[in-house]
C-alpha cells in the first residue's frame, strides 16, 4: 500500500488525523503532514476511510 | 448483506461514491452498480467554484477516481445513464440503457442548479460549466453574479482575482452564508466591499437580456446594470424527478429518517437526502460535501453491517477573497459570538442553541483554534447524544 497526499488540495479539515492519527498530522495552517507513506497492511482500512472522508479528496491510497 | 446481493447506487458524485468505496470498505463482497447522468468519472466538485475557476487547477485535477481504480474495487461505473423510474416492489430502478435489480438501493442524485426564468443565464454546478465559466471570465472586464450566497460569494471572488468589475446581486437584505445563514452577514459583506464587489442587496432583479456581447438587468431599484457576463448562483433542486411515481415521499428531496432510510432497503444520502435530525426532530437537506461523505459512510455500515451511526455533524469550507472560512456544526439562525476563551485571535465564532455551543465558525482562524472549536462541539453534542 502506498499513500500519496495532494497538498494543494487539503482544506485542512482535519478528518484524515482524527482517524488515523498514526499516518497523518496536521501542520500548524491545518494542511495535511503524510507520517507514513508505506504502512503495512493493518493499516490500510484507516487509510482507506481517511481518504473516502476527506472533503477535498486530496489523500490516494493504492 | 450476502455476498450474493447487489447494491445499486443512483448517483456518481462524492456521495454515490463514497457509498460504493465504504460498502468495500464495510466488507460487502456481492456485486456494486453505480449509475452516473454525466459521462465523466467521478469528480470533486468544490473545486469548480474555487481551484478550477481561478485557473489553479486543470479539469483533469479534479477526478477521484481513475477506471482502473474503480474496477480494482469491483464497482461497475455506467456513466451518461440517467435514471428514469424506481420501482418499490418489485426493486428495480429503470436507467437509460435498461433495468437494474438492487436488493439495496443508494438515492445520491444531489441537485441541480436553480435556473434564472429560463433566460439562458450562466450557472455554475458541473464541470461543463465551470471550463466554460472560467473561458469567459478571463475576457470579462465586467462581471454579474446574481445570488447572495455561498457560490455566488466565490464566484464574485474569483471575478475579482481575475480582474473583473464585478456586481453582486441579492434579492435578500443581507448574504446568507451556508448553514451559517445572516449571522455571518456582516462580516462577508465587508470583506467583499473591501475586495472591491460592488453589492447591490435587496435588489430583484425583474429582467435580464442575454446577448453575444454580454447582459443587461434590471434591477427593481431602476438600475441597470450592463455585464460582459452573467452568472446565476440562486440555489439548487434537489434532483427527484425520477422519484416521482415511485410513492417516496420527496416533499423536499427524498425525506428519510435519522439513518438515512426513506423506505425497506432504500436509503438517499447527500444533497438530495433530507435526513430527520434527532435533535429537532426535523427533516431537512445540507448541501455540503462532508455531509453527503459522512451520510455515505454511514448508510454503508448500515446496510452492511446493520450498524446504525448517529447523524453526522455538518461542516463546510470556502475561500472567498484569499481568506480561508470554515462553519462546524449546526447554527439554527443563532447569532454568532467571539469565542474568546479558545481564539484571542478573535477569528473563531460561536452559535449557542439551548445554552450549549452547537456550531462554531474559523473566519480564517489559525487552525489550532478551529480544532479548538471543533471539539467545543462534538462535546455539547455528546451530551445530548450518548453513544450505546
């Protein structure tokens, strides 16, 4: 699994860290900080919901 | 659900499609139809007002999701395919290329733009119409938004990026911003006559001429005003048409209890759902992106794990004049008030319904105030909410 995140599309919501708060944070203007960009398979439901949740649709996961 | 039902979901945008993904994600293994109108893939449209229209973004930027993903989660996607008719007992929806049997059925047609006395005026909604906005805005020394609202706010702003004159025209006394409504009012309004919009509120516009070389109105005032280009932002109907001998109630959109059911294993989320909210015990739409997300999701894990989900809390953003704001939560026409206590910025706004803060604003607040806030919220609702 490989996550990549689209900066210029995060409004910083805020979803993707309240979710997974292991592979994403939140810089201090709110946009998304991508932690781990190659978790291991027990993670990748959480990435999947944080990219379904985020309003920007700014996080890929494949 | 068995791995031997189908789920039919009537609707490709953010909705339908985050509906599809959460039944994967919820482990449903049968078989995912997902029937869109356009012929596009699906697409985020927030940006069609904001990115795209500034010329930040190319169309291309905005699709979520590539064929091969979709078939790599085993949703077969029929685009260009309208629904036409839904059949409550015997199950099937009637498309444009044929019929579809569901044991489930997603309603997540949202809206459409409301049209302007059909005069041929612009209006902003898919991305058809956001190229084409952006291909004339960019020769428009003057611009005419008509709409006091939330897209007509960005569409206003991006005229103004992109060096228009620009007019906006609200047939109410004040802008109403969202679910946020008058109480942010004030503070919209002045930042527009800062940016240099020219508002022109309480004003009815009685006619509009359309021609090759731009647009004339009429406003009741006696004032006219002559644009390069005329857009329409006046609100959005809830897409039902297709619904309407099928004995749902679609009083406004499709009325649905507080899970999102409108009858026996058919379920309507986003904004052509008008969820019952427990609190108030009313049913009403929200016509914002997070909300048809979370409403997917949530009427996913019902379907299939029978795992009911309380309401989700509305949350909404825009950019209008550089400035990044944000609305969390429910706001019932409350006034808004600093919430000094989390913001000596003074930038984040607080609704109290009940004595309780039910819904909070970031007026382009540093971010660690708007989380702040945010949990200002999810702790009042929590009281009035306890999880089983």
């Amino acid at each position: 699994m490989k996550i990549t995140v689209k900066e210029d599309a995060c409004v910083g919501s805020g979803q993707c860290a309240l979710v997974a708060e292991s592979l994403f944070d939140q810089d201090d203007s709110g946009i998304v900080v991508l932690l781990n960009a190659n978790p291991d398979a027990s993670q990748e439901s959480a990435a999947q919901k944080a990219a379904s949740l985020c309003p920007a649709r700014a996080i890929i996961v494949n | 659900m068995k791995s031997s039902e189908r789920v039919v979901v009537v609707g490709a945008s953010i909705a339908g499609l985050t509906a599809a993904e959460s039944l994967r994600l919820e482990g449903f293994e049968g078989e995912i139809i997902l029937i869109g109108d356009e012929a596009h893939l699906p697409y985020s449209r927030p940006p069609l007002s904001k990115q795209l229209l500034m010329g930040l973004w190319e169309p291309d930027q905005t699709r979520i999701k590539s064929k091969q993903e979709l078939v790599d989660l085993g949703i077969q996607f029929r685009g260009s395919n309208p629904a036409l008719d839904l059949n409550l007992d015997s199950k099937v929806v009637l498309t444009a290329s044929g019929v579809e049997k569901f044991d489930a059925l997603i309603i997540a047609t949202g809206a459409k733009a409301r049209q302007l006395g059909g005069q041929g005026v612009q209006t902003l909604r898919n991305l058809e119409d956001s190229i084409s906005l952006r291909e004339k805005l960019s020769t428009a020394k003057t611009l005419a938004v008509i709409g006091a609202g939330v897209l007509g706010s960005e569409i206003a702003s991006a005229g103004r990026a992109l060096g228009s004159e620009v007019f906006l025209v609200g047939k109410a006394e004040h802008i109403s911003f969202g679910s946020v409504g008058s109480s942010l009012s004030q503070r919209v309004e002045d930042l527009h006559t800062a940016n240099g919009v020219d508002l022109r509120l309480s004003s009815d516009v009685l006619d509009i001429q359309v021609g090759h070389d731009g647009a004339s109105l009429l406003l009741d005032s006696g004032e006219v005003i002559y644009a390069d280009l005329a857009v329409a932002a006046v609100g959005a109907i809830p897409c039902t048409e297709w619904l309407a001998k099928s004995g749902l109630d679609i009083s406004d959109g499709v009325v649905c209890d507080s899970i999102g059911a409108a009858a026996p294993a058919v379920y309507a989320i986003g904004d052509v759902a008008a969820w019952k909210d427990p609190e108030t015990g009313f049913a009403r739409r929200v016509e914002h992106q997070t909300n048809a997300i979370e409403q997917a999701m949530s009427v996913a894990g019902t379907i299939v794990n029978n795992r009911e989900s309380i309401a989700p809390v509305p949350f909404f953003w825009s950019d209008i004049h550089g400035l990044s704001i944000k609305a969390y939560g429910w706001f019932d026409g409350q006034p808004l008030n600093e919430l000094t206590s989390i913001s000596p910025s003074g930038s984040m706004l607080g609704s109290e319904t009940g004595g309780r803060t039910r819904g909070v604003v970031s007026w382009d607040a540093p971010f660690k105030e708007f989380r702040a806030g945010r949990s200002i919220v999810d702790e009042s609702r929590n009281l009035s909410n306890p999880k089983p």
